[in-house]
C-alpha cells in the first residue's frame, strides 16, 4: 500500500528490503586485569585518582577501536577488573606486562604494551598484574 504525501511515494518497509541486505558482526571481548586501583569515584574505594586511571585506560582502548565498556570495573583480593567490547576484530592484539616496555619502531603494539607507555603517570608502568585477554571474537558475516 502506498502512502501518498505530498505528491511523492512512500513504500512500505515490507517492499524495499530485499535477499541483499545483510547484517554483519564483528566484536572482540576482552578481560583487562591491573593491580591500578581503576574504580569510578561513585564506587566504594572509587577516588578521583581512580578514575583518572580508568579514564587514560578507556583513552588508550580507543586509540584502535570503540569500546563498548560491558560492566564498571570491579575488585578481588586487590586486582582490579574491566570487562569490554571492542566493534573492530583485531584492532589490538593481547598482552601481559613486560619489564620496561617502550613503544615499538615498527609492527603491531600491544594493548598492554599501549597502556605501560601511554599511561605511565597512572601506575600503569611498574603494574605486573596488568595482562589483556581476548575472551571471544564474534564474528558473523551473514
């Protein structure tokens, strides 16, 4: 059925869709561990230092790819927990903590990597909890 508004056509979202559209995925899940206390302020323990740190953290994530922050940052026994989506697949590779970290000449820089050179006034430098892990890779291409 057409809808005629001011001399000009409208289909129905019925009549336009057609075999050859497609929706596609593509999401890499990542688990980010620190011993850097990265609570927001309103948390309890959360300080403005804290959440300067997760700030530099979310900066730097964003550096390669969107994230999606999936929970606040949690605490156990004292490491600290980020849980997030990034919608670019691949866009950092994962990592742990490396003694004197420096960024690279040339290739791929690792998240951690990233986050020992760029957030060195945060902590980030000197944390060896600090690790990256990949938990999935969502991808769908139909």
């Amino acid at each position: 059925m057409a809808d005629y508004t001011f001399g000009v056509v409208k289909q129905a979202a019925a009549n336009i869709s057609s075999a050859e559209e497609t929706l596609t995925i593509g999401l890499d899940f990542w688990t980010l561990t620190t011993g850097v206390n990265i609570l927001i302020s309103s948390q309890t323990n959360g300080t403005a230092t804290s959440q300067a740190a997760l700030n530099k953290l979310i900066e730097i994530i964003s550096l390669n790819g969107q994230p999606v922050i999936l929970n606040n940052p949690s605490v156990s026994n004292g490491t600290y927990t980020l849980t997030f989506a990034i919608e670019h697949p691949g866009s950092w590779v994962a990592g742990t903590y490396l003694a004197g970290a420096v960024a690279p000449t040339y290739g791929p820089q690792t998240l951690i990597n990233a986050i020992q050179v760029d957030g060195v006034n945060f902590g980030f430098s000197t944390d060896t909890v600090l690790s990256a892990t990949l938990t999935s890779e969502l991808q769908n291409n139909s």
